[in-house]
C-alpha cells in the first residue's frame, strides 16, 4: 500500500505539518476527528513564538482528538514540546499518544485529557485503508503550502475505554504542510470531503490566499488512486456559524445542501457535518470553514488556552506498538 505519512518530514521554523484523520460510523450518529500537529498552526503558544522570531515547530506539538457522540462532544488538545516528541517516517509520538503506519494500516493510540471538562479519552483506533493516494498538491501559487489526500477512503474501527465506546465506520486521512505560517499566506477557506458509491471520495477545497485569487480544487479520487479533477461545482451558502464564520460548499446545481450537524464551532473555525447532492448522489459530508483573519484577531487569541492548554514537560510515550 503506497502513500506513506512521512511522520519525519523536515518542517521549517516557523512552519508546519500535520495528519488529519475524521471517521463517521454507518448512521452517521458517531463522529470522530483526530490530527497530529508537529508545529500546531492554531497554537496561541507557536503563534506568539513566530511574532518574537526563530520558532521551533518541534517544541509546539499535539495530538488534537474531537470525539462526537449523540448526546456529547468530547475536545482534547494538549500542547508539548520536544521532550514529549519522537517520529520516524512510520511513527508519530507526541506525549501518551501515537499514530503508526505499518505500511497497509494507520493505528492511533490516544491517551489525552478532555477540556474544558475534566476527562479523557483513551484508546485505539484502526484505519485499514481502501483507496490510497500518492497526489500532491498547491494551495498557493508558490506551492509553499501543500496538501495530500492519503487515505481518502477507508474502513475505520473505534475501540475506546474512555468513555466506553465502540464502533465501525469509514474514514478519510490527509496531511497538510507548510514552510511559513497558515495566516500569513491565508485568509480563509472552505472544505469538503464526502464518499460515493463505489469507494469514490469527492473532494473539494477553496482557499483563499492574501496576495492572489481564490485557489479551488474539485476531485473525485477512486480505486486504483485513480485522480480526476472536475469542472468547478456550483457553490452554494450555508447560514454563518454562531460565531458569524461563513459557510460554502460545492453541490450539484439546483440541490440544497443543509446542516445535519454542527461538530465544531468557535470563533474562527467550524466542523459540520451536511447532506448534499454530488454527483447526483445523496451523501453525508464533512465540512470545515476556517477563518485566519479571526485566528489572528488578539481577543481569539486570549481565549485560545483554555481550549489548547500546553505541557511542554510532558514524558513521551515509549516507542512502539502497544499490545
């Protein structure tokens, strides 16, 4: 199975890289959200680190884990830094928690503390691919800021202790990397993924950058990592979040996308889960809308700790797979 995750890939000061995973189980009643941050772009700790110059993205890691059940959303971010770090091109250890690639599945070990109630989340989750992907692509005219649809199909079992908790669904991994921070070179932008018949993945991204045009991409990526790049969608708007962050997607002309579920929602970014038509298909979809302009405002920024708490002293979990 190709497409790696390359864990040990070189990330400049003041850069970034991280390793997206989301999961919904066949109902769509549970949702799970997992990312690796090796320089966490939305860390207020990196960010007054990049203002004062020569900041280490090493020293600026988490294992950000958003657990979405019917009646209860569970959040965990815990911000540490070097001494709680260890990665190979297959492993990724930031404090007790892990992802490791054994070359045909993803496994994800957590262990980290809930906020802003007390809490944690604990166990395994496993990600037995279906379509991988080798593509790479710009968001920007520079290509200073890339992304990668890994996994962008896959079957996914969750395996928790804490809350008691399992279940099957499917899953979609991507990995985003930059050699500057997101802000600077973005303003906003606006995702989607969402599964067809046929283990076909509909992708679409518009980013926004500062100093250039809107950067849009439409894909549809099937078995065989099959790439192919469709005609813009007709875009349609969704209501604002509580916060005011705008809401867009790429639908089929004439259909009415709505909001199943809001997943996440602060001031300056929201995960929701829609039905759409794509492709003349009804589907569930997961969708971000980001705001960089609001992640910068210095009121979002006073608030961001109590959502993001840091232990930089943190003893990393020892390397390996847990039995």
């Amino acid at each position: 199975m190709s497409a790696a995750p390359d864990f040990d890939r070189v990330v400049p000061p003041g850069g970034y890289a991280w390793w997206y995973l989301d999961a919904l189980d066949r109902e769509g009643r549970y949702g799970l959200a997992i990312i690796g941050f090796i320089g966490s772009v939305f860390s207020p700790y990196y960010a007054r680190a990049r203002r004062r110059g020569g900041a280490d993205p090493l020293h600026h890691c988490a294992i950000n884990v958003g657990l979405y059940l019917p009646r209860r959303n569970y959040w965990t971010m815990t911000e540490r830094g070097r001494g709680s770090l260890t990665r190979t091109a297959s492993e990724l250890v930031v404090g007790p928690s892990a992802l490791q690639w054994d070359g045909s599945s993803l496994r994800i070990d957590i262990d980290e503390r809930t906020v802003p109630l007390p809490g944690c989340i604990r166990g395994t989750v496993l990600v037995h691919p279906r379509v991988a992907c080798d593509g790479d692509f710009a968001l920007d005219r520079d290509g200073a800021h890339r992304w990668r649809p890994l996994l962008p199909c896959a079957d996914v079992e969750v395996a928790l202790q804490s809350p008691d908790l399992r279940w099957r669904g499917t899953g979609y991994v991507d990995s985003n990397a930059g050699n500057g921070p997101l802000e600077a070179a973005f303003s906003s932008w606006q995702w989607t993924r969402a599964h067809l018949p046929g283990d076909v993945t509909a992708i679409a991204y518009e980013a926004q950058p500062r100093n250039d045009t809107p950067r849009t991409l439409t894909l549809r990526i099937g078995r065989g990592a099959l790439l192919q790049s469709e005609p813009e969608a007709s875009r349609a708007t969704l209501a604002a979040t509580a916060w005011g962050i705008p809401r867009s997607v790429a639908v089929d002309p004439g259909s009415r996308p709505r909001v199943v579920r809001g997943l996440e929602s602060g001031p300056f970014y929201a995960r929701s889960l829609l039905g759409l038509r794509i492709d003349s298909s009804n589907v569930l979809a997961v969708h971000e809308s980001l705001s960089l302009d609001r992640f910068s405002a210095g009121w979002v920024q006073a608030m961001l700790p109590f959502r993001m708490p840091r232990n930089p002293l943190a003893a990393r979990r020892p390397a390996g797979r847990a039995d």
